[in-house]
C-alpha cells in the first residue's frame, strides 16, 4: 500500500511542478489586471465558478506547456552554440 501511494504521489506531483505551476505563474498577473480593469470577466468569475475554474486551469495548463515548449527549444539552441 505504502509503495501504491508513492508512485500515486509522483505521477501527481511531477505534472503539478512543470506544468501547472509555471502556467499559473504565467496567467497570475495577466488574471489579476483582466478582472480589475473588465467589468465582463470579473463578473464571470463572480457568477460561474465552476466555469472559471475550469477556464483558468485549461488555460494554465495551456501556459504551461507553451513554457515547457519554449524552454526545451531555448534549452536545445544554448546546446548547439556551446558545441554539446
């Protein structure tokens, strides 16, 4: 059981840290300022939580893997001009 929990734990928290935690890093201020400045989204945040949840996790999920995405390629064009 101890050993079923484990693996649980790191097929969770492993997609948590590279994904999830950058694309909300990413849509945190962009969030912040939108509901601040438009009446429109503040008030679907307010009326439809369920549905701005679920937009805001789709939506960090997405940022997530466009870091992911642009990080693996600035990662391979810094291999490639140090001769690795």
């Amino acid at each position: 059981m101890k050993d079923a929990l484990s693996a649980l734990g790191s097929e969770i928290f492993r997609p948590l840290v590279t994904l999830l935690l950058p694309g909300a890093l990413s849509v945190s201020t962009w969030l912040v300022a939108g509901v601040m400045r438009n009446e429109v989204i503040a008030r679907f945040f307010q009326t439809a939580r369920s549905e701005s949840l679920a937009t805001l996790v789709l939506l960090m999920l997405f940022m997530g893997l466009l870091c992911e995405e642009v990080g693996s390629h600035l990662e391979e064009r810094f291999g490639r001009t140090r001769g690795g």
